[in-house]
C-alpha cells in the first residue's frame, strides 16, 4: 500500500509541476497535498522498514487508519480543486481582451486532466 501511495504521490507532484500555473492558490494546494503525502508515507514506511514499531507503544494499526483516513481527504480535496482548474480551460485568460489566450494550453489541459485522474 505504501509503495503504490509513494507511485501515485509522485506522479501527481510530476504532473502538476510540469503544467502552466494560471491559479496559483488552488494548484498550490495541490502540490502542497502531493508533497505532504509523499514525505510523510516515506516516514511512515521508514518506521516500518527500521523496526521503530516495535519500539514505540502506539496502536500502529488506528495510526495507520488515521493516516490513510486523512491522506484520502486532502487528495480527494486536491482532486476537487485540479478538476475546478481544468474545467476552466475554454474560459479567456483576460476578459476584456481581444485575444482568445486561453487559461491553459492544450498540452496543459491534457497534463492537468491526467492530474486529476
């Protein structure tokens, strides 16, 4: 479970730092999400992997719902805010501008829908 969570972790970091940041706040939270998860399952997999865990009286088992409890939350948030930034991808980037700029590119719109998934 950890290794596909460290899999996904980082293609979700990849993909969304290799797109255009049209909105900064909600794709922030994103990466902030991705990284957090990633960083954090190394620690937790290292506890595992180094034998800390028969050292520290802790219910590894509720840690471990907790933690998997809590990284679906914030990745089923993040998921809602990387779907609110591609559904914007047909808006104008500036509205009262003559050009037809898009929000994201379609190479960027691609990227972020795979993102989301």
């Amino acid at each position: 479970v950890f290794l596909s969570l460290q899999l996904f972790g980082t293609i979700v970091w990849i993909l969304v730092a290799s797109t255009r940041v049209p909105l900064p706040v909600l794709q922030g939270w994103v990466m902030f999400v991705a990284v957090t998860a990633w960083f954090l399952s190394i620690v937790f997999l290292s506890v595992f992997l180094f034998g800390y865990a028969n050292r520290v009286a802790v219910n590894w088992n509720q840690a471990d719902f907790l933690f998997h409890g809590a990284t679906f939350v914030f990745y089923f948030g993040a998921f809602l805010l990387q779907a609110a930034t591609t559904s914007l991808h047909h808006f104008p980037r500036k509205f009262n501008s003559t050009t037809q700029e898009r929000i994201l590119t379609g190479r960027d719109y691609n990227i972020s829908i795979a993102a989301s998934v």
